[in-house]
C-alpha cells in the first residue's frame, strides 16, 4: 500500500493539532494561494485560479 505513509502522516498531524482531518492537511496551500498568487501578483481570485489551472 504505497498511501500508507500520507494516510498515517495525516492521522498523526490530525491528533496532535486538535483539527479536522481535512483542515489540517490543507490550510498551507490555501495560505500559500491567497498570499502568494492573489495578493503577490495582484489578481483576483477568478483570475488566480485560471492562472493554477491553465
């Protein structure tokens, strides 16, 4: 099972952080985009994401 390692990675930051599962393991990307590609380069949030997409 080559997932095993993300699935108990998950598992572990989800226990120790008192979160989510979900939350935990995507809230730096969602930083990362507001941050970075909106703000950073001035875009709306539309335009960022056919900036990712595209």
């Amino acid at each position: 099972m080559e997932n095993a390692p993300a699935i108990v990675g998950t598992i572990v930051a989800d226990l120790i952080s008192n979160l989510p599962l979900v939350q935990a393991s995507g809230m730096g990307l969602n930083a990362f985009f507001v941050y970075t590609v909106c703000i950073g380069f001035g875009l709306s949030y539309a335009n960022a994401l056919v900036l990712i997409l595209g």
